[in-house]
C-alpha cells in the first residue's frame, strides 16, 4: 500500500524535496503558511494543497516538516491545531529543520507520549542539492522508524544515516556547519590574498585543488566568489541562525569554538553590509571592503 506523506513549509529546500516524493509514486499533500505555494506545487506535482496543518495531517502516515527554527515548530508540533494532535497514532514524524537538539529531544517526549515517532533528521547539501535529490540526512531517533522511513529518505538523497538516538542528527548537523564556517573564511581570505597579490585567481584554485587544500567549497564556490556572485546557496540569515545554534550547544557540552565564534561576528558584518540574502560564500566581500 503507497504511504501517505504529508510534507510541511515548501522554501527552496521543501519544494523541491517534497517534489521528489510525488515523482516516485507517493501520495503526497502539502501545506505551507503561504498558500499559493502549496497550490502551486500541487498543480506542478499533481498532489494535494490542504488549507490548514490539521487537514494536511489527518491522514498521514508520515509527516515530514521542513521550516525556519525552534519556534516555528513548536508551533507547529505542538499547539491545540497542530501535527501532534491531529495525526493518526503510529504515524512516523520527521523534521528536516535545522534546529536545536533540545528541541529535536523535546519533540520526540511530546511525539512519544502521544503514539507517534519522531526523528530529526536536518539535510546539508543546499537548494542544489534538494532540486537534484542529492543531500546528505542526519538523523537522530529510534532504530524502527528509522528502517521504515529509509525508503522515503532516500528519494531525495544521496546519503542518510541514524547518528544516533533524538537530537544526535542536529547535533551532527551543528558538526557540518562548524566545518563549513571555517572552511568559507579560509577560502575567502586565500582568494582575497591571491587578488591583492595579482594572479589570476582562476589558475591559483586550478592548480591548488589538485592538493590538499581543495574542498567541496572549492570546487564549488571559488569561480563564484571571484566573480561576485552570491545567488548560489544557503542565505547568511540562516547561517548566523545556526551557528548561533553550534554557540549554544557548545555552551552547553563545554566545547570550545573561537573560530566558529569569530566566523560568525563576521557573517554579522556582512549581514549589515546589506548581505542578509547572500550566500554564505561572501565572506570575502568583507575582506574586499577592507573589514
């Protein structure tokens, strides 16, 4: 019997993935807190757009969310009108949210208590890798959920792994953003420094990442960030909002992050250079601006 897949908040990781899921043959409704998105992708996708989160849960056996931050879902999981009280018991919940872990382990008690599964399972990869069903899932929760909702995972994906029980897939995620913090400003400066010294930026990173200084940003970034161009991937906004996350979580397990810390004053500059919208590549803007 096909599963009925209830997918929630379609921005440019959400559509797409939940694009993926009708493609294969599921029956997939949709709500989003701007409705014509979520008719829009019903008619694209030829699935169903519900008029309210009750409605678009009723008859779900998964759910699967997709939205901004903390508040966001606790809105959404747990108010009188929400996903938690209006889904079939059984049903398995996901949370593609880059959130806190204390909120994915807060989620899971609630989802518990009231028969259903909850697994957090943030996606890294960015909107390319949404549109081409290639992102990484890091998931947090119990073994058996996990296993019947790996199928589905996998639709959009090109690696998905339990890290361990709830919360462990945020706390992998906030691992990611760390490592892709100081990867950026490294990048950024070495670029910077190869324009001031007057070589032709496209042979340096030519010949630089045949070594052990190439990385995926690298590979996929540095033409752009010489040219200026910031319309390629995750937003600065949501970038601050996670490493503030990684801060928080590190407050809390003694972790000491400087660089992860200063990477983020600096995306703040960025932020008030009129960036909010760019990608996290710009970095180097800053350093252009003599910051």
């Amino acid at each position: 019997m096909t599963q009925r897949i209830t997918f929630i908040g379609l921005g440019v990781m959400g559509y797409p993935m939940a694009g993926h899921l009708a493609r294969q043959g599921y029956q997939v409704t949709v709500w989003n807190r701007t409705a014509r998105v979520a008719e829009r992708w019903a008619a694209e996708y030829s699935g169903a757009a519900s008029a309210s989160v009750a409605e678009a849960v009723a008859q779900a056996d998964i759910v699967m969310t997709c939205v901004g931050a903390d508040p966001d879902l606790e809105h959404l999981y747990l108010d009188n009108s929400g996903i938690l009280a209006h889904t079939p018991q059984g049903a398995v919940l996901i949370d593609h949210t880059t959130a806190s872990a204390s909120m994915a382990e807060r989620l899971y008690d609630a989802a518990a208590s009231t028969g259903h599964s909850f697994i957090d399972a943030p996606v890294s990869g960015g909107q390319q890798g949404a549109e081409n069903g290639q992102l990484t899932i890091m998931c947090g929760g119990d073994e058996s959920a996990y296993s019947r909702v790996l199928p589905v995972l996998e639709c959009y994906a090109k690696a998905v792994n339990l890290m361990g029980a709830a919360g462990a897939g945020q706390r992998t995620k906030m691992v990611n953003q760390i490592a892709i913090a100081g990867l950026v400003q490294g990048l950024s400066e070495a670029i910077h420094f190869a324009e001031q010294a007057g070589l032709d930026v496209a042979r340096v990173i030519e010949v630089i990442s045949k070594g052990a200084a190439q990385s995926w940003q690298m590979d996929n970034r540095s033409a752009t960030m010489a040219a200026g161009e910031f319309e390629h991937g995750f937003a600065v906004d949501w970038m601050r909002k996670d490493l503030g996350i990684c801060l928080e979580e590190a407050r809390r397990n003694g972790s000491t992050l400087p660089v992860t810390a200063l990477v983020d004053q600096f995306y703040g500059d960025v932020q008030q250079m009129g960036g909010r919208r760019w990608d996290t590549s710009s970095l180097i803007q800053r350093l252009r601006k003599g910051r």
